[in-house]
C-alpha cells in the first residue's frame, strides 16, 4: 500500500518532494504496534495515524452522525430547489453533472462544514476540472508539459490552504482537545479538526503537505463515490420494472411518522445492496496494490522482491468467467451486462447466488421466463470477496466504505423517493475508461433526463 499512496501523492495529489521524503521515511506500518526494526517516532507515523482515524471516524456513532449529517444536508439542498415542482417535467441536459453539483457540496458541508464552501466559492468547479485532470497529472508528466493540469491542481490546494488558514486563525491546534462535540465550526467535524492535529505533529509537515493530504480525502469522498451514486441511479432507472421494485424496497425502510430513512435498513437491504454491489462490479477499475515487506515473497509461480508494487485490477477479477456466476440455470446474464440480482440468494431461486458453480442436478428456469426472487433472498459475496474488491481488502481495506455505501444508496433513495426522473433518449452511456485504475468510472458522455416532484 505505502507504494501506491506514494505515487499517488506525489503525482495526482501534489505533495512537493521535501514532503514526500516524510512519507517515504515512514517504514513503521499501519498497525499499533511498528513493524520490526522501524525507528520512526510516534508523531511521524503518518500511514498509521491517518489509518487509525480513518477507522475510527468512519465506524460506530462517529459514522451513525456523518451519515446523518450528510443525509439531513442533502434533503435541505433538494428542498431548496425550487426550479424543479409537480406540474410539468424539467428536462436536464446531464444527469450525471446535475448528480455531481448536489452531492459535491454536501459531501464539503458534511464533512469540512460551511467555511470551505464560503472561503472558496468556485469550488465545486475547481474540484471537478482537478478530477478531469487526475488520470493525466497520474502519468508524472513534468509540469511544462501538463501546464494546465498542475494549474487545475494548483487552483485546488491553494482553496484548501486556504480554508486550513482561516481555522488555524480561529483553532489553536496545540491545545485543541482530541475529543469533543461531533461537529467543528471551523474545521467542519472532529475527524478534519483531529487529522490537522495528527498534521501539526510531524516534523517538517508544512502547509504544502497538510493541502495535499487533504485533497486525496477529499478525491477520495467524491471522485469515487459520486460516479458510483449516478451509475446506481442510472441502472435502475433504465429498467421501469426495477424501479418500481426499488421504490418499494425503499419504502420499507422509511420510519412511518417521519418519512425519513432508517439507513442500517437502506444499506442493508438485499436488492439495493445487489444493485449496489453489481454497480460496482461493473463500473469500479480501480487497482489493489501490495508492496511485500519480506526478502522474497512467494506468489506461485514468482518470487516478489521486497518494495516491488502488486497490482490486482478489479475491473478484471470482475470479468472472471471461472469466478463469477451468469445467472441461475436456464437463464445468462454475462459479466459485462448490468444484473439486478446477481448478488442474491434465494431458496426458491436454485442456483441463485454471484459465484459460479455447478448447475448439473440444478433444475433451470424455463425458456423464457426470469428467475422470481422473493421475500427470502438475501446479499451475499459468498464465494467472489476475492474477486469483488472495489474497496481494496485485508488489514487495509478502505475505511471509508461504509460512509461511501451510505451516501450512494442515500442520495439514490432520496432522489428516486422524491422525484419521478426519466432518461431522455436511447439511454446508452459508457464509462470513461480514462479513469482506468483510479476508481470508479465516471459516463463517458452526457445523459439528459426530465425531473419533477413525485405526487406522495
């Protein structure tokens, strides 16, 4: 993993080389206790400290308030959308952008809180230009010959040392406690207070390199997660059907007196999940990397070298026809086609289930008829965790999944819950491959839809 951030910080994120020697030095790990002969101080742990409180903001009642946080921001902004009512369609020229601007500057409010957003009032246009540079800037050309790439990047780290500045001015670090209420005026939240902390402890950590870390957060809150709610959309609004089982489902979930959600039931719920899961599966190419600690690590039939990179792609253990099921028997669903249930199982769906295996004694759905999945069917990654790995996996799986699962079923949830939204024309869009390796996919070309207020 150290190898992959390095890279990534160096080229995508902008991290000056006196700061990169920082990170390289850091050969302690991420667990509690450093790895053997490791002599970095505490305080310089920076791979360890980052992952520690990543983990424990991204889980338990930390992430129960982020994720209430976020989705109370996101009612408020549809609400005040008064562009969009019952009476007739609104027509949007692109979905995925309109998708882009809401979610975009709920993540900053959710996250960094109001003065981000105030201080820097082009954000949400210099995030996304900086996001269509990414896969550009993660080539390393040099700067003369991407200028307009590193200007892009330039433009985004001077808006976060920027807004660093202003709640340095107003927080004073060194006797800020490391606990307190959830929310922070300044810096947003106590995980962003806390993290520019962790920041003001390592040696020769200047602003340069606090701006830096901070835009892969950032990257990493909206680039991924983002493209990945539009596709999730997307797909169940192609197939009528689907969303009205969607809808459905989604009902089930909302508290009666309030209307709003309970989210552990919308992120746990077994076809949203599959949706979500199948979504990912098909439109996630991003790259697993392990770098070995030992002399040589086996990896029949290679001998890795201590400090080499390992990448997996998952774009391509997505594809695997050994690994990955294409539909109960009678039926074929193949692995570069969107399918609802791939990930579920059900007792009355023989064969049922995202894993492949053997259909000899399975009795096959008839010629012409669709499996049903009833009220039994359940999520499972059940045989494919080594292959569905949108997420990375081990001891360095991405803490921030479960905040990501919610956000993206949330937005959806509310968006399909509160407007009737139809794509206009054939309803064809690509990924842009672009985008290889860094994550998910984002459409290639616009889609427009027509929007307007549901009738409850």
């Amino acid at each position: 993993m150290k190898n992959s951030v390095l890279l990534a910080m160096g080229t995508v994120f902008g991290a000056p080389a006196h700061i990169m020697r920082i990170w390289a030095a850091d050969s302690s790990g991420i667990n509690t206790v450093p790895l053997a002969g490791s002599t970095v101080k505490p305080q310089n742990r920076v791979f360890m400290n980052s992952h520690k409180s990543s983990l424990k903001y991204l889980s338990g009642t930390n992430l129960k308030f982020l994720s209430e946080r976020f989705m109370s921001k996101f009612n408020q902004l549809l609400r005040d959308k008064s562009t969009i009512n019952h009476d007739s369609f609104v027509e949007i020229e692109d979905l995925y952008a309109f998708l882009q601007n809401e979610m975009f500057y709920t993540v900053m409010e959710a996250l960094c809180g109001p003065h981000m957003l105030r201080l820097n009032p082009s954000l949400a246009e210099d995030f996304w230009a900086f996001d269509a540079a990414a896969p550009e800037l993660f080539q390393g050309l040099p700067r003369w010959m991407n200028p307009s790439g590193y200007a892009k990047r330039d433009k985004m780290l001077a808006n976060i040392k920027n807004w660093h500045a202003f709640a340095k001015d107003h927080v004073d670090l060194s006797a800020a406690a490391g606990e307190g209420p959830d929310e922070d005026e300044y810096f947003g939240t106590k995980w962003l207070r806390n993290r520019a902390i962790d920041h003001s402890k390592v040696e020769g950590f200047d602003p340069d390199a606090c701006a830096a870390d901070d835009l892969g957060l950032l990257f990493a809150a909206n680039g991924n997660a983002i493209p990945a709610a539009f596709w999730v959309l997307y797909y169940i609004l192609r197939t009528p059907s689907l969303t009205n089982r969607v809808r459905a489902e989604i009902k089930t979930c909302q508290i009666a007196e309030s209307g709003e959600y309970t989210l552990t039931d919308l992120t746990s719920n077994p076809l949203l999940s599959s949706v979500y899961a199948e979504t990912l599966r098909l439109r996630n190419a991003s790259l697993v990397t392990r770098t070995p600690i030992e002399k040589s690590f086996p990896m029949d039939p290679w001998a890795i070298r201590q400090g080499e990179l390992i990448g997996m792609s998952n774009w391509v253990t997505c594809r695997n026809e050994e690994l990955w099921s294409t539909g109960p028997p009678g039926t074929r669903y193949p692995l570069d086609e969107f399918y609802a249930e791939r990930f579920l199982v059900d007792p009355n769906v023989p064969g049922s289930g995202p894993a492949k295996r053997d259909y000899t004694n399975e009795k096959a759905v008839e010629v012409g008829e669709e499996a049903k999945f009833g009220a039994e069917a359940r999520f499972s990654l059940e045989g494919v965790t080594g292959g569905w790995i949108p997420y990375g996996g081990g001891a360095t799986v991405c803490p921030g999944r479960h905040f990501a699962k919610m956000e993206i079923l949330g937005s959806v949830a509310t968006l399909l819950k509160k407007y009737d939204i139809e794509l206009i024309g054939d309803g064809k869009v690509e990924p842009d491959m672009k985008y290889m390796m860094l994550g998910m996919l984002p459409p290639k070309t616009k889609i427009a839809a027509k929007i307007r207020l549901r009738s409850e």
